[in-house]
C-alpha cells in the first residue's frame, strides 16, 4: 500500500511530510476514498458534483472537520470558495476576496509561502489575525491547507479541512489533504480542457455558420487552384451549383475584359505578398458580365507553403452604378444636363494648353437670358426650371458635335468654340444662337417670350487665359444688354462699364465692413429622430443703406474674386462666436454653430487669421462646425488637406458642404478628416421622384456613417422627403419645412427662451 500512496503524493507537492504510519484500516479508508473519486470521473459525473462529494468523503473520514476548495482569480489576485458544502452562504461570503498574505489565514498563507499551511491553533497562530473573527463565528480551532498545483506545478488553489477543535494533524490527514489537492487540481484541468474544447466545437460552429451565411462570396481552391470550397452567397453570384464549381479553375467565371498583364500583376501580388485585391469584371453562368471588388489571400501550411487560397467576392454594381451617376454629375448641371463649369473649364484649359503649338483660334460666346429674373419672380422656380431646360435643349440642338455648351449660372450659357477658321464663324453661331428666341416657350399651355444677349470674347485675341476669357466674355455680354436690337458684342478693350459696377460694389463692401452693416442669420438644424434643434447655420445679410436686406448670393461671388472674402470670413466667424456665447449666457441649451468660409481662405494667411480668432474663443472650439464646398475640396484636395488638418487641430469640426453632386469618387473622403457630410439639395429636390437621388442619398448617408461621419440634409422642404431621409438613417434636417434662416432675437425666442 505504502508503494501506491506515496508515489502520488509525491507528484502533487515537493515537501516534507513527516514518515508516520497508521493503521490499515486507514490505507483502505484512502484506497476507498480513491476509488469511489475515480468511478464518479469514469462515469462522467459533472467536475462540480465531483467535488462536492470529495468534500463530503473527506469530513466522513475526519470527523468534526469540514472541507473547503478554494481557487485563486489571477485577474484580481483574489480568492474565493469553489466547493465547501457543508459551510453556509454567509461564511462562503465571508471567505470570498480573500486576499493572499501572512495574516491570511492557512490558505491565503499557502499562496503567500507556496508551502503547505497546517494551523493547530487558530486562536493563538499570527497566521489567522486577518480571519479571526471568521473563526470564531463558526467555532474553528485548527486549519490544515494543501496547495492545488495546475499542470505547470504553479499553485491555483487550496484544498483545506478545517476542524471545530484544536489537534494536529496526523500522517493520515495529511496524506487525505494531499490526495485531496491532488484530485482538485486533476477535475480543474480536465475543466479547462472540456471548456477549451467546447470553444473550440463552439468557434468551428461559427466559422461554418459565418461561411454559409456572409452576404460576400466565398471561394477556396488548393495548392493546385481547383475550386474546394465555396458558399450559398458565392453560388447566388454567379448562378452555379455547388456540384458545377468544385474541382474547377476560378478562369471559369473569367469575363475576358482583362488582359494578360492583369492577370499576371495579380498573382505576382499573390505570390510575393500573400494577398490581392481590386476591382474586377467577371460572368456569370448566364453570360452577363458582374463587376466585383475581390480579395484574394494565401493560406500556408506548416512550412509556410502556399496549401490554399480564400478569395471573397462583393458584388459592387449599385456602387458603379451610383459612381457613374456621381461622375455625370460632377460635370453636368442637373437642371438641364449640360456640361457644368468644371467641364468647361478642363475644355477651355486643354484647348489652350494644346493652342499654344498648333496657333488656333477659340470664342467663347456668353448667353444671358434678359429680365429672367421677373419669370422667376412672378410665375415661380418651378416654371422657370421649365423654361431652363427647354433653352437647354435649343441650344443644344444648334451647336457642332465637338463644339461644348454649359450652364454656367442661373440663366447664363455659355459656348465654346473652337479650331475657328475666322472670327465671323463666332459671329454666325451666336446669331443662330439667339434666333432660339424667335418661337414663345411653352410651358404648361402657356406661351413665353424670351430674349437673350451674347458677348463674345476671343482667344488668344481678347485673352490667353481662361478667367479672362470668362470676365471679357461677360462684359461683352452686358455690353451686348445695352443694344436691344443686336443683343451682340464682341469684347472691345475699352469696355470699362462692368469694370466699374464691379469697382463700385468693391468700395460699398469695403464700406459695409467699416461700418458693420453685415448681420447673421441663423438656420436651425434639426435632429431627425427627437425633432429638437441642435444647431444652426450662420449665414451673412447685408444691411445695405438703400437697397434693404440683401442675400449673399448677390455680392459673396464677387467678394470671393477679391481680397474681400477673407475679410467677410472672419467677420462671420468672429460673430457666430459671439452669439454663441450670448445664447449659452442665457440658456443651458448645448448646440452647434456651422460657418461657412471660402475655399480661399485655405491659404496660410487666412488660416493663421481664423486659427487667431479660434484661439480666442477656444472654450467654444468644440461648437463650431466649419463648412467648405465638395467642389473646392476636390479640386484643390492636396493642398486643403494641411490646411484643414491645422482647423482640425484647433479644436473645430469640419463638414464639407453641397456633398453627392461635386465629384466622381468618394475614394477622396479619407484624406479629409470631417465630422459631417451636408447632402447637396439638388439630390434632395426630387429625392420623391427621382430613384437615382434616392439610391445615392442613401448610398452617401451609409457610407458616412461607415466613416463615422454624421449627416446633414439641406433644403428639406416636404415631409415626404422627411420620411425619406429619416428612413435611409439621415442626422440632422435643414431647410424651409422647418424654418426659414432667422436673426438672432428671433431664433432664441423661438428654440432657447425657457431653457435656462
């Protein structure tokens, strides 16, 4: 016997235990213990109820003991009571947390001295001060506490019996409280191994459900690149069965848009570093072609070769798709379908670029219709969009193939022409131009009549840049106003009269600054959800000393081509600080305060100047959200983003303005680190009828949100673009529907006054 029980106690604990005998009743008591331990474990007998029942055996052979199993929380460096059945609830409460230490009692001292703790005297042992009071309340006397080792022989726990009397132990006790340790720690391996092995058959159970039901296609091929292994979304894609793809090559769903070199830059990409990915075009059983955004990884054995490849497939059509629509109207106008200014530009500057070797001739022809402004004003924008687009489509009819036509503003056309062999060919256009106006527009069984003026300016005759062409094009065109009967000019040099509107309204601004006859008004933006305002939008007026309140469209264009602007963007700033100030002076309402600056104040002057008047007011960075248009950013995105980097840093957030109509790719956006995204309000116009504003309006809003960006739809003016909007996930509401921009006193009254 003596051969059986010693070896054991020995692989549970290096330490020295006293060689006593006792009697062989004894050894049979331990052998019996043993044995009925081991047939609970061959059964399968839960670890818990296990334990529980070397507990109870344990104190059946130690009479006037109890047993306790306590486990040691690595995370907290705390133990606590994992089996004592015959200790109440309130004691196991009280052993709970017990904290390892000298004055911890037997087996907080077994973690503290990593040695076996045998206490005879409780009352008197300085090993007991800190649980004293724990031993009287249950009338303990003696302590004996073995270590549980874990497999590595580090120490997890105790196994202890406590006795009601003072005694030592005996050989015998001690051999039950090693056997007893020795037992625990075998139950809480096998413990962690069943739990281990639980996650395991829990994580491949996942994996599998993750395989069969990701919204992506999912393809594994082997060493060979024979299909092995594909999923329910991959066969969805591209019409095939299960049975139809495995063993094949992936070249079966080649589409044969790409080339060689494609195809051989992605496994060189593979090869060399594990993983592909891009945008590719490949067919489906049927034949038609699908455009997808494809992963490819490597999947390596134990010695790091190639053993299979995971590629995952997303089908990205909507996406083209709603790129496309972005592309077209990143150069087109809306209203019309016309080429925008961006793509008159590029024209106008690629002509000159390639006149410059070649020596030809170009004219650029500016239509403005006359008193268009009254239509607008008497029958409606509805109307008058009519009218757009039917002069639209005159024109468009009248014009050579490679000639190009835009809208450049509200009712202003502009033409461009180029290669001309003589100046009167600029001449014959713009008389067939006009002639348009010969028949009345008709607009819901009603007849119009128009009239337009044409200025025309030269190249390289009247100007050999682009913006001067524009300007004397322009003031050909007024010139051109003055003479009803022709309504055409050609740009002469001493044509000084727009010069001189221009310098007039130059002086007045600078006088409106002097004085400080400009005002904000103030637009609420409101929370799709709660319908409580959480912010506004400053926007300038000009208290003009005879003409009344005037709207920034009217004098904003002509500051942002002088120095002007960045007086007038500081100002603004300077006064949305202010009156947010006063508003949370006077009320405990928390909102935000959107500042409109120009793209050309993104230069290191002005910024120094707006991060000057930040660095004032740096308590209220946090509120104010600068807003800079889609369209400048795009074109000029290299050298915003350090200047927006340095707003950002202030403290302000950033939102970029008019979104969703300004440019092809959204691939921009990382490189701009904004808050917000404000959709343009020409998708929102007729996001009731029109899909395509629907589709990217929700396409912008979830891309936004993946980014983290939150978003503003402005020019909000029905409910059922509401419901829309709310519907696709939309932030915050701006536009008429809920209020119209209002000034100061006006605005606190109706969304502050009482919040005190």
């Amino acid at each position: 016997m003596n051969e059986t029980i010693h070896p054991l106690s020995c692989s549970i604990e290096a330490m020295s235990i006293e060689s006593e005998s006792f009697p062989s009743s004894q050894y049979v008591e331990i052998f019996t213990l043993q044995n009925q331990i081991l047939e609970l474990m061959a059964l399968g007998v839960d670890d818990t109820e296990v334990l529980h029942r070397l507990c109870e055996l344990e104190e059946k052979l130690v009479p006037g003991s109890v047993a306790s199993i306590m486990i040691l929380d690595e995370s907290t460096g705390l133990m606590n009571v994992l089996e004592a059945p015959s200790i109440p609830q309130h004691g196991i409460k009280m052993l709970n947390g017990l904290r390892p230490g000298p004055g911890g009692g037997s087996c907080g001292n077994v973690l503290y001295t990593k040695q076996a703790q045998f206490v005879t005297d409780i009352e008197n042992d300085a090993r007991w001060d800190e649980l004293r009071p724990v031993a009287k309340a249950f009338g303990l006397g003696a302590c004996w506490s073995m270590p549980v080792r874990s497999e590595g022989n580090t120490i997890i726990g105790t196994f202890a019996l406590s006795s009601f009397e003072k005694r030592v132990p005996t050989a015998f006790h001690k051999s039950l409280l090693e056997i007893g340790a020795f037992i625990v720690g075998i139950l809480l391996k096998r413990r962690e191994h069943s739990t281990q092995i639980q996650e395991h058959k829990e994580r491949i159970r996942i994996l599998g459900t993750a395989f069969e039901k990701a919204r992506e296609g999912i393809m594994i091929s082997n060493e060979c690149n024979q299909i092995i292994e594909v999923n329910q979304a991959f066969m969805d894609a591209f019409g095939y069965t299960y049975e139809e793809v495995i063993g094949k090559n992936p070249k079966i769903l080649a589409s044969g848009r790409h080339n060689h070199l494609y195809y051989e830059q992605m496994w060189k990409a593979i090869n060399d570093e594990g993983y592909w990915n891009g945008e590719i075009w490949n067919r489906h059983k049927d034949g038609h072609e699908i455009v997808q955004w494809m992963s490819i990884s490597v999947i390596h054995d134990a010695q790091t070769k190639a053993k299979n490849y995971l590629a995952l497939t997303l089908d990205i059509s909507q996406l083209k798709a709603s790129e496309e629509k972005l592309s077209y109207m990143a150069f087109h106008d809306p209203l019309t379908g016309l080429a925008n200014r961006t793509k008159l530009f590029e024209r106008i500057d690629q002509f000159i670029k390639r006149s410059r070797r070649t020596q030809a001739i170009g004219a650029l022809l500016y239509l403005d219709l006359d008193r268009f402004k009254n239509i607008n004003d008497s029958l409606g924008h509805t109307v008058g969009d009519q009218m757009l687009v039917e002069v639209a489509d005159r024109l468009s009819s009248r014009i050579r193939s490679h000639d190009l036509i835009a809208r450049v503003g509200g009712d202003e056309f502009v033409l461009w022409l180029e290669d001309l062999q003589n100046i009167s060919e600029a001449e014959i256009v713009a008389e067939k131009f006009l002639s348009i106006f010969n028949e009345p527009f008709e607009i819901n069984s009603h007849e119009y009549q128009l009239q337009g003026s044409i200025g025309i300016a030269l190249y390289p005759q009247d100007a050999r840049e682009r913006d001067s062409l524009l300007k004397n094009a322009d003031a050909a065109m007024y010139r051109a106003k003055e003479d009803p009967k022709r309504r055409i000019a050609f740009y002469r040099a001493q044509m000084t009269q727009q010069a001189k509107t221009s310098l007039r309204l130059e002086t007045e601004l600078y006088q409106a600054l002097k004085n400080r006859d400009f005002e904000l008004y103030y637009q609420p933006k409101i929370d799709a959800n709660s319908g409580e305002m959480r912010g506004a939008e400053a926007l300038i007026r000009w208290n003009h000393p005879t003409r009344g309140l005037v709207l920034p469209g009217e004098f904003i264009p002509f500051a942002e081509q002088t120095a002007l602007i960045s007086q007038l963007g500081e100002y603004v700033l300077e006064r949305a600080f202010e009156q947010l100030r006063i508003w949370q002076q006077r009320s405990n309402v928390e909102m935000s305060m959107s500042v409109n600056i120009s793209g050309r104040q993104l230069n290191d002057d002005d910024i120094n100047s707006l991060l000057r008047i930040i660095g004032i007011n740096i308590d209220l960075a946090p509120f104010i959200v600068i807003e800079l248009t889609e369209t400048f950013l795009m074109h000029h995105a290299h050298s915003a983003v350090g200047m927006l980097e340095r707003l950002k840093n202030s403290g302000v957030k950033l939102s970029i303005d008019d979104f969703g109509t300004g440019y092809s790719s959204l691939g921009y956006l990382k490189r701009f680190k904004v808050d917000e995204l404000k959709i343009d309000r020409l998708l929102i116009n007729d996001i009731e009828i029109d899909v395509n504003d629907r589709v990217i309006s929700s396409a912008v809003i979830a891309m936004a949100h993946t980014l983290g960006l939150s978003v503003v739809a402005e020019g909000v003016e029905t409910q059922a673009q509401i419901e829309i909007l709310r519907e696709s996930g939309c932030d915050l509401f701006q536009g008429f529907y809920f209020d119209c921009p209002l000034d100061a006193e006006t605005f606190y009254k109706r969304y502050l006054e009482g919040k005190e």
